[in-house]
C-alpha cells in the first residue's frame, strides 16, 4: 500500500505544482482502490486523516511492464508495449522517482514483500538499467538536469558504482565517463533497509514510507527552498536508515537550484 501511496502523493504534488498530465508517467499496481481489504473502498490515502490521491490520477501503466520497458520509458523509446514515453530534450529537466521493495539487484517488478525485494528474480529494475538509461539520455543531450528519487530498502545500489549505479558513469570498463548533470536521492544506502512511516488504522495499512513523506513534506514546503536543503531537512527528519545522494561530483549545485526550477511547468 505505501510504496503506491508514497508514488501518487508524488503524481499529485507535480499535479498541485501546475504540471500536466502529458509531462507525466505514472506506472502504479493499481491494485489498492478496489481492494476489499480497503477500508475506504475507492480511495488512497498517504497519511492518517489525509486527502484521496487516487481521485483523478491518470495512470499510464500498470504492472504488465517488465524492467527492461520500464528502462524503455526513460529512454524515450516508443514501442509496441510502451507506447507512452517521457520525451525531454536538451532544455529539460527530468524527474523520476521510484518506489517498491529492493535489494542489492535493484527492485523486483511486483515484489509484495521484503523478502521478494531481497530474493531478487527473473524481472528486475537494476542499478545498471537507470545507469544506462541515463547515460543515453546524457549522451543524446536530452536533459538539462536528471533528479532521481527511490525509495526502497538497499536503494543505495542505484548509486553506489560497485554495484553498477551512477556514479560508476558511462561507457565500458577501459572508457567511463561521468555522468554529468544527473543526481540520486535514495531512501537508505546500498547495505540497509528503509523503513514505513505512518500506520492508519482506517485503511488498515502502512500508508507511507518514512523517506518519502518526509521528501514529500519538504518539497512542498516553498517553491524557494533549495534541493540541498531539501535533501538535507529530509535527511534530519527520516529516521532508522541513512538518506543517500550519490553523484554529487557531477551535478551541479544543488544549493542553487531551486524546487520550483526542478518542478515547474
């Protein structure tokens, strides 16, 4: 239940912020509304007492998305099963955030437990899959500025290079190249877990995650606020796991840009 509220809290804040739908891929389970687990049949909620976010949300694909279509979407490219692209170009700023349970392989695509995460399988979103994505993005000069976000325990992986994150770069082992103006967030680091935020005993369910609400609370808070320091109250406010940036090297300073520069129209 928190991971998709955690991504439709996301879909709406970009919706409040006056971004439309076009400039928006939402992949969701979709599997939570009609539930009859749901003790608020129709509705999802990221916070105890809190507003529907499943009211009006267009969602572009559920889980019939393999890893590798989801890379796919990243990159722009249209195909039979993903008709439905995010389209930047050298002006753009990109903004992706992700949300399941993860382990050292990345996120298993419909892991339900943990212990999916953990276990792996045969369909996985790997640190190798953004990596690449990214880098042909950064090669075809079709982002500005790339803003990742993950919340899922061991999300670190996404970043760390042993493990093939960013900031291993682009290219093969005897020619990497930084991946510039490209940036992760993530819930914990590569050897740790994240942890649920909030209980609502109405739903009943854990309704977000720790990392993500608190990202969440702090990117709404002013246009104004800077990245760096919404990174940085996050990382204060999120306890239990350790709130990781990785590339840092490469992109761009954070202290100068702001929510509204990342997030507007």
């Amino acid at each position: 239940y928190r991971h998709q509220a955690d991504a439709l809290q996301q879909y709406q804040l970009l919706r409040g912020m006056g971004i439309d739908d076009d400039h928006i891929v939402l992949i969701l389970a979709d599997d939570l509304a009609g539930a009859p687990e749901n003790g608020l049949p129709g509705a999802i909620r990221n916070a105890p007492e809190g507003d529907d976010l499943y009211a009006g949300a267009e969602i572009d694909y559920r889980l019939g998305l393999r890893g590798s279509e989801l890379a796919s979407v990243l990159r722009g490219e249209v195909t039979e099963t993903t008709p439905i692209v995010i389209s930047p170009s050298e002006s753009s700023d990109v903004y992706v955030y992700l949300a399941g349970h993860g382990g050292a392989a990345g996120i298993p695509i419909g892991a339900v437990t943990a212990e999916d995460g953990l276990a792996g399988g045969d369909d996985v979103f790997s640190p190798e899959l953004l990596r690449d994505s990214l880098c042909t993005l950064a090669a075809e000069q079709r982002y500005r500025r790339a803003f990742v976000v993950i919340e899922s325990c061991y999300a670190g992986v996404f970043g760390d290079a042993s493990y093939g994150g960013l900031e291993r770069g682009c290219g093969d082992a005897d020619d990497e190249t930084p991946l510039e103006g490209a940036v992760l967030l993530t819930a914990a680091n590569a050897r740790e877990v994240s942890y649920a935020g909030a209980y609502d005993h109405e739903v009943p369910a854990w309704v977000n995650d720790a990392f993500s609400r608190n990202f969440a609370d702090n990117l709404a808070l002013s246009p104004g606020r800077s990245l760096a320091d919404v990174f940085a109250d996050t990382y204060r406010a999120t306890a239990g796991s350790h709130p990781s940036a990785y590339n840092l090297a490469h992109a761009g300073r954070l202290g100068q840009v702001s929510v509204a520069e990342l997030l507007s129209p």
